[in-house]
C-alpha cells in the first residue's frame, strides 16, 4: 500500500472515532437521520464490490503456494476445460468469504464484473458445476485437502513473531449443522432432535484457525474417531510450538489416551463426577485447594443491570408442575 494511501485511511480513521465520542447530547428538536437528497453517479471507468479484501486474499493464496499445492494434490479433472481444481476450491471458499451460505450464491458473484475483474478471471464456476465438482470428492480426498492447507498453514506460521510459538492452545469440540434436505448422504437425527450433521472441529486457540473438520452423522457422540485426529494435530503443532495445550469438555476425557497425551502436550478436560472421583476429591485437604474465581468477561462502567425474567424456564417448570398434577 502506498504511503500516501495510509495517511488518507489514518486521517479517516481519527476523523470518525472523533465523530463518534461519548457528548453530553442536549435535547434535539428533529431526528437525527436528516438526509433529504442524496445523489447516485456512476462512473464509466471504476468499479466497486462489497467485498474488496477478496483480492488480497486471492494474492495471500498465490504467495503463499497453496494454489499449486491444491493442484498438484488434487487429481479430481482428467481435463481442465476450462477450470482447474484450485479454480473450483476456492471458488467455493471465496463464495462463503463473501457472505454466502449455498452454491446457489456463486450466481451472484459470477453476474458480478468487478469481482471477475478482482480474482482476473473471465469467468468462474456456477453453481451446478460448483456442485457437481464436489461429488468428485471421496474421504480421502477431502483430508488431502485438509492437509494441504495445513502444510501451508505453516509456512504463514513461520513468519510470526518469536511470542507467537510460545505456546499452542487447542480446542477440540463437536458441534451439530443441521440440514433441511431430506436426501443428504450420511444425515441423522441428534440429540436435539436436529437432521443433519455432528462434524468433530480441531482449532488452534491462538488464532482461531479450524485445523481438522471431520464430518460425522447427527447422531455422533462428540468424542467419536477424536483420539486420531488429536494425534494428527499435535504432529501438526508440536515442531512449531515450544508448548501445546489441548483443552476440551467431558466428552473427550479419554482416560485410555492419556498416558500418550501425556507426554507429548498438557491438557484441560472436564470429567464426570463419578463416585470414585467424588470420594477422592472430598478426602483432599482444605488447604489443599481454592475456589476458582473466573475473571469477569468486561467490566460494568455503569451501574448493573437487573437480570431479566427467565421467561423459557418459567414455563417448564409450569408445563413440569402441570403434568404431574395432571
């Protein structure tokens, strides 16, 4: 970026944080919207689009070689008329970067000059192909794919700061995306009476970045087929990092790993109160132990506000009441 260009987006910056300071507002005798006339003008010669970081994005990708790692990992095409499989991935994941959640979103994009002109393509995939491309895939496929984006996850990685490799945090969790089709390979039904899907996500703490997504049926317990991919993410992290944390609930307190974990990474899992554990817990001295205290997550500058009615509670306990009764 051009040196001039900063001094303009600074001087913007302060003008609108000055704008927009705590006053002392008097009474106002009309609303504040007050714009009666605005005028349009197009210009022949630019164009704009929403999403303008699309561009620098597309460049990320492009120095960083993980364009060509998707294509020389991916051998889904046997011809490349006119797209290539690099093409079509990130097509997908631009169309999700711009704000959208089906395909069917692609066409927007594709009727679209400017963001054609941003990516320097003459045209990109619809919707059907876009689809059709993704049939192609099977299970190994998909982590192929994964892979490759974490073999150039960490070529970004190395570029940080020496603060940055510290220490790696790991979340494991299990989470449920419902769908509304009725012919979805692999769907079922959960816990929360949702269709659709209960895939496994391993990110890294530190800069929010899913390292594996695995998709399971609805149905699946959060901890199902999570040791391995544990294993792949620290082989991923353990080079990188001085020190690697894993941190997750119940679910994934999976005794029988432990040992291994142990003494590759430190971990933070939640357990059920079993009795046994109960019994030792309750035989550890009081000055053994503290009450843990969490931080508040903000502190209130003005005065506390009254907690609201729990509305949704209120009527389970009445429906509770009324069908014992009944």
């Amino acid at each position: 970026m051009k040196k001039n260009n900063n001094k303009i987006l600074e001087k913007r910056k302060k003008k609108i944080v000055k704008r927009l300071e705590r006053k002392q507002w008097e009474s106002q005798p009309k609303p504040m919207f007050t714009a009666s006339n605005i005028h349009y003008e197009i210009d022949g010669r630019h164009e704009g689009i929403a999403c303008g970081g699309i561009g620098a994005i597309h460049l990320m990708n492009k120095k960083t070689g993980f364009i060509d790692e998707i294509d020389s990992v991916l051998q889904l095409l046997k011809v490349h008329l006119p797209y290539h499989e690099s093409d079509h991935v990130l097509n997908i994941a631009y169309n999700v970067i711009a704000g959208g959640t089906q395909l069917e979103d692609i066409e927007l994009l594709r009727q679209n000059k400017a963001w054609l002109d941003a990516l320097g393509a003459e045209i990109i995939p619809d919707p059907t192909t876009a689809g059709d491309f993704l049939r192609r895939f099977n299970e190994a496929d998909i982590i192929k794919l994964m892979e490759t984006a974490n073999k150039t996850r960490t070529k970004v990685w190395k570029r940080q700061p020496k603060k940055f490799f510290e220490k790696a945090i790991l979340n494991v969790d299990g989470t449920i995306a419902g769908t509304t089709g009725e012919c979805k390979e692999g769907m079922d039904i959960s816990y929360k009476g949702i269709w659709g899907y209960a895939p496994l996500i391993i990110s890294l703490s530190n800069t929010r970045e899913p390292l594996y997504l695995i998709n399971r049926p609805g149905n699946a317990p959060s901890h199902l087929d999570s040791s391995k991919w544990i294993d792949r993410s620290l082989d991923l992290v353990s080079d990188t990092f001085k020190e690697v944390w894993i941190r997750g609930d119940t679910d994934f307190s999976l005794t029988a790993h432990f040992d291994k974990w142990d003494k590759r990474c430190k971990f933070v899992f939640g357990i059920d109160a079993m009795k046994n554990l109960v019994s030792i817990a309750d035989t550890i001295a009081e000055e053994q132990w503290t009450i843990l205290e969490r931080k508040p997550k903000y502190k209130v500058k003005t005065k506390k506000r009254r907690r609201p009615e729990n509305v949704k509670e209120r009527i389970i306990r009445e429906l509770g009441s009324a069908l014992s009764r009944w």
